[in-house]
C-alpha cells in the first residue's frame, strides 16, 4: 500500500480492530473518494482565502528519543470563501522551530511543488478550486523538536520529561509572520469541523490532546475532536490524570506527579465553573489542564497549558487566563497576530473579574488597534491585556452588569466557530446600551472610530 494512503484506510482499522490491507486499486479508489470527481480545473486566478472549509486527517510518527516527527497529513477542503482560488496557505510552526523538510505534497493524489514562506506552507492546487468545490490536499514532512525552552521553542520541544507539539498539523490560514517583539500568538486558525489524528510513538506514551480518544491498537492511539481551531499534542511516559466533573464537563489535570496533576485539575474545575457561569455554554465534552515542558502558559481547543516548574502562587491567575481562551479564541476566534484586543484582552478582562485581580497598567495608555508586530515587550502584556481588559470593564460599570454580561453571552452565541475582529465585539457591546460608548472605544480604536 502506497504509504500516504495509509491515513485514509484507518477508518477500517478502527472498526474492525484488524489491519485491513486494500489493494492497490481500491486504494487509489480511497484517494479520489474523499472528494469525489476531482473538481479543480484548468486556469489560474492568483488567489486564495482563508475562508475555507477544512477537515484533517492526519498520522504522526513520534521518536521519544531521537525527537524525530513525521506528519501524513490530508486536509479535505471546501471552497468556501465565495470565488475561485488557486492556492491553499497551510500554517504550522514546523518550519520555524522544527527544521522542517517536506517529503511530499499532493493534490488529489497527484504530487505538487509546494513551497514554504516562513511558517506557511504554500501548495498549489495545479488549477483553478471553484466555489463550492472540494479537494484532498496531503502534506508530508519530517522535523525534530527542539531540546530548549528559550525564544519560541516551547512550542515544538522535548524537555522535563515532556513533548510539546504546538499547531504541528499544517492548517488553513493565511500568510502571517512568525517573528514579533513579544509573546503574542502569530496565528490565525478557522474552524475545522472534524480532526482525526492518528498517533504513532516508538516507545509507550501517554498523551494529552484537543480530542477524544476512540482507537488503540498497541502503542498506537487515535484521537478525533470536532470544532476545533487547533489540534495540540503533549506527551511524556510519566502523566499522571486525575480528573471530575463540573455539570456534564469533565475537568482533567494531567501532570508528571500527583500533586501538579491535582493543583491542575482543581484550578481548572474552578475557573471553569466561575466562567462557565458568566459566559455561558461550553463547546467540548472534556477541558484538559496539562502540565507542559515549559515556556509560557497557553491556550488550545478543549486543552490549555502551565509550564513545568510553574511557581504555585501563579497558577490561579494562569489556569482562570487560559480557561477563558476556551470561549476568546476557541469558541470564537479571531486574527490573534492582527487583533490581539479580540481574544487577549476579553480572556484577561473576565480572568481578573472572576478572581477579583483587576489592576492598573504599568505603561503609559495606548492604542489598541495594533497588531502584535507593534508592541514592545514590556509593554505587549500591559497595554493589550491590562489597559484592554480595563476597557471592557469600563464599559461594564458604565452598561450595568447585566446588560454587558448579556451582550458578551450574545456576542459569543452570534460568532460561535467564527472569526471575527475587535469592532464585532465592541459592536455588540455598543449595541446592547442606550448609551454611546464610542466615546469611550473611540480613542482607543482610532483606525475603528
């Protein structure tokens, strides 16, 4: 069997719990009925979007000593965006921290010359993808992680006993850079609808990932998770789980020792519940609070991570931040390099509102319509998530309690699994008050107002 057609009959592993081997016709068979007739056709139009519609089918091969990953990734694609595009744009830190090599990528089965832009793998789709239409899109590539924690490479690292894969999984995006002069996300992520992954490690592992578990067969375990911007991946030999339940959500810890992996599960079951109550439904049927190999606290679908070595003292702040990117980023997202505002600002303003933390900003007031390519480092953190959260709850005490946290829940019900930008959730602030706070929001937003 051709190997990157060894993701696509998984479905039959699963089922059956045996290796079912097709032969080499019905093989190329599977490769063209992910999308049916192929419907790319001849042409160019210079464009893509990232306003597609995309599920991913993915196997990743982990050495636990040597660091060495390879990916087999098929990514079927719906051309949503609403005009023809010639060219897919598929972001994954891999090329930035990873050395990453790609050893194949195809369309539809047939090999294509994709090139990679920084963090961006480009493939052309060898014609013209009208709107509506579908195509299967694999890339393959082999990368190490990393042994360090400095710069970004937390991202995508073995350390303490961990492996970090941060955004791994090529994904449909657009061109964005990944140096910044700060800690900002330099990421934008739709939603995809249906992720399976298919975990393939050399040694006996246990992992903590943005989805469900379904299969094992040996070492082997696959995942799937739905509704996700972003599919993560840690693992260590050692994880410890321990876990409850907060109304129909299951709240974990995981962590190389008992005691973290309480902390973990019991701050998270606590923000989880304060949050919950605020902002309303939850999309995911388990949130994992995972202990990571280190670097900076961060946010995934249905997962979130605290750094090993974390000092105690910081992890309610940390644990209730992250959980809140459950709803800012995970449940609506937006352009985290572009308009940080949208996510960082919300997470961090109803993060400190929970916890009574609220305080004032140690830089001079800024702008918040800027890009994180704009901000210092000592003043990213500053301006964006303190100045910014204070903004919004300016805007509570001047709406009432009430009617802003009622926007806010409506703002998230309206944009559930889209993208969106600053001036949508400011909007619907705007919207939900006889008052007029674009005195407020204007001087702040100036490229908005």
């Amino acid at each position: 069997m051709h190997r990157r057609l060894a993701i696509l009959v998984s479905t039959l592993v699963l089922a059956t719990g045996a290796v079912v081997v097709p032969s080499a016709a019905t093989a190329s068979a599977n490769a063209m009925s992910i999308v049916g007739q192929r419907q790319v056709v001849p042409g160019s139009v210079n464009r893509t979007s990232i306003n597609l519609e995309a599920t991913y089918d993915a196997r990743i091969r982990i050495g636990w000593d040597s660091r060495n990953v390879r990916v087999e990734s098929i990514a079927t694609i719906r051309n949503t965006s609403g005009a023809s595009i010639d060219r897919v744009e598929l972001n994954t830190v891999a090329p930035r921290l990873g050395a990453m090599t790609l050893t194949g990528t195809f369309v539809d089965g047939e090999p294509v010359d994709a090139s990679v832009s920084d963090q961006t793998i480009v493939v052309p789709l060898g014609g013209v993808l009208p709107a509506e239409a579908s195509v299967a899109v694999e890339v393959r590539y082999a990368a190490r992680l990393k042994t360090s924690l400095s710069g970004s490479n937390w991202m995508f690292t073995k350390a303490n006993g961990i492996a970090n894969l941060y955004r791994w999984l090529p994904w449909v995006s657009r061109k964005t850079p990944f140096d910044r002069p700060n800690f900002g996300d330099p990421t934008v992520t739709p939603t995809s609808p249906l992720v399976r992954v298919r975990i393939v490690p050399d040694r006996t592992l246990k992992f903590a990932t943005s989805g469900e578990k379904v299969a094992t067969e040996g070492l082997i375990q696959t995942f799937e998770a739905r509704n996700v911007r972003d599919f993560t991946i840690t693992a260590s030999p050692s994880f410890v789980t321990r876990s409850t339940t907060v109304g129909s959500t299951k709240i974990v810890g995981i962590a190389r020792s008992t005691t973290v992996a309480n902390r973990l599960r019991d701050e998270g079951a606590r923000a989880f519940g304060k949050l919950k109550a605020l902002l309303g439904s939850y999309p995911y049927p388990t949130l994992r609070v995972v202990q990571s190999a280190g670097g900076y606290a961060m946010e995934s679908p249905a997962l979130v991570w605290l750094p090993y070595g974390l000092e105690t003292s910081r992890y309610r702040y940390l644990v209730t931040h992250e959980v809140a990117h459950q709803w800012f980023y995970g449940l609506v997202g937006s352009d985290q390099a572009r308009e940080p505002f949208t996510d960082e600002a919300a997470a961090d303003f109803v993060a400190r509102y929970v916890l009574s933390q609220r305080r004032s900003s140690t830089c001079s007031t800024g702008e918040l319509d800027h890009t994180i390519y704009y901000y210092s480092s000592s003043c990213y953190f500053e301006v964006i998530y303190i100045q910014g959260g204070n903004l919004l709850n300016t805007a509570r005490t001047r709406m009432g309690s009430s009617a802003f946290w009622a926007a806010l829940r409506g703002y998230l019900t309206d944009n559930r699994y889209k993208l969106v930008g600053s001036e949508t959730l400011l909007d619907a602030l705007d919207d939900a008050t006889t008052l007029d706070l674009s005195s407020l929001f204007g001087p702040r937003f100036p490229r908005l107002y």
